[in-house]
C-alpha cells in the first residue's frame, strides 16, 4: 500500500517527483497523480491524469 | 486611526454528503433535471481538486467532517473493493481536508457541517460556502443559529451545486477555463472509447 496518494500539478513537484514528471515530458500545468511507496528510499511514481479528474479517477477505479 | 487592515476573505467550500453521493455516481442521469445538478457537480469537484492540486501543501480550498467523508466512502467502496478503488478515496481524501476532531466527531452529520462553517467563517480570515442539495439544508443552519437568538442571521452562502456553479466561475475564472477544458477532453476521450467498442 502506498504511503500517500494525490493529484498535483506538475509545477508544484520538487526533487525526485518533479524528475520522474519531467521523464514523462509533461507540461507544468498538467495534473498528476503521484504515488509515494517506502522501499529503503521514498519512491514516487507519476501518472499523468487524462481528462478531468473525476471521469479519470472513476475510469481508474473501474480498470 | 485604525492601523488594522482588512484581508480579503479565502473561500472555502464546506461539502455535505449529498455532495459526494451524487458527483462520484458512476452513471450518468438519464433525468433532464438530475443531468443537468450531475454537470454542475462534476464541474464543481473537478475545481476542487484542480484548485487543491495547485495550493501548496496545507493551504485548504474544501473541507468536510470525519462522518460526512466515511459516509460516503463506505457506500462507494461497497463490502470488496478493489485496491484502485480504495486508492480513488484516498485520492478524494486528500484533495479536501477531512477534519478529524473529537469535538466534531460526536455532532450529527448535519451539525458537523454547520460547526465546520461557523468556524470557519468566526477565525475571520475564510469566506465559507456550503454546498448543499438538501432542501432541508437552509432551514437546519435556521435552526441551529436561533437556538440561542431567534433574530440570529445564517453568516455565509449555502448553495446548491446549481448555484455554487456560476459562483466560482466568477470567483475562479481562469481556472474554470482549464476545468471546462479537461471536462471537454474527458467527453471526447469517453465517446472515443465507446466508439471503438
């Protein structure tokens, strides 16, 4: 289970969040759900959010 | 002379559960009239969470209670969810505050939400706005405020999703402009999938 989960937008990460958006060459104003997991170090996994929020999230949970 | 000066008041939104029960429904509304508060709703909790998405951490844009939130939890995530439907709620769960106070805890579900906007509007520095489509809504904040003094006023707006709508595209504008634009991208992405179908 993931330490903490939500939606930012890309210009609000910093450090290592920001790196992994930046590797998806993703735009500051496009929103992100970013997923903190514990494995010795924080790791952070990006995932951009296609669409508006609600639909995505509720296409999501039905994937 | 008065050195104090006036802050312009933040608004923050305070969500009812019928808030939640109807702008997280999995299905659309076949109804003109259900459709058309579903809209408004889907607009309004995609401001929410595109706003929070931009507020650095701590700062607050929507806020419920404990009870409001786990009532609507329980019924979305049913007896076996799934781990991304669990994820979703945590998701919501942090796009919002959900005030977690013994204090508040022990209220009722409406009481909670009223406590919440008093509060919140007492402390001076929020405009709060509670989104409600209760009827009954208005005449409980009457009540509650007239128990102590029967002339006592509701101090701030209670809005339908109706209502709230144009409010916070005059509030939000440049952000209602990206929310009606990802909104438009959802729509043509869904009609896409149901097309390939």
């Amino acid at each position: 289970m993931a330490l903490d989960i939500r939606i930012r937008k890309v210009k609000m990460l910093q450090g290592r969040a920001k790196v992994e958006a930046e590797k998806q060459s993703l735009t500051p104003n496009d929103l992100v759900i970013v997923t903190t997991s514990v494995n010795s170090l924080p790791e952070y996994h990006v995932e951009k959010v296609n669409g508006d929020p609600v639909s995505y999230l509720l296409k999501r949970a039905k994937s | 002379m008065d050195n104090v000066s006036v802050q312009p008041r933040e608004i923050i939104l305070v969500l009812c559960h019928s808030f939640f029960h109807d702008a997280f429904r999995l299905q659309r509304p076949v109804d003109a009239e259900k459709f058309k508060i579903w809209m408004s709703l889907r607009f309004v909790a995609n401001l929410i969470i595109e706003r929070q998405a931009e507020l650095p951490e701590g700062c607050i844009f929507a806020v419920t209670s404990k009870q409001v939130f786990e009532s609507f939890s329980q019924k979305f995530l049913g007896d076996k969810p799934s781990d991304k439907l669990k994820e979703t709620v945590e998701i919501l769960r942090n796009s919002m505050t959900v005030l977690n106070h013994p204090a508040i805890n022990n209220l009722s579900i409406d009481d909670s939400i009223l406590v919440i906007c008093d509060t919140l509007f007492s402390r001076s520095n929020y405009e709060p706005v509670l989104l409600s489509d209760i009827p009954k809504k208005l005449e409980k904040a009457k009540e509650f405020y007239q128990k102590k003094d029967p002339n006592a006023v509701i101090p701030y707006h209670i809005y339908t999703a109706v209502e709230a709508e144009p409010f916070l595209r005059g509030k939000f504008q440049d952000l209602s402009t990206i929310v009606d634009e990802r909104i438009r991208i959802g729509n043509a992405s869904s009609q896409q999938t149901k097309i390939n179908k």
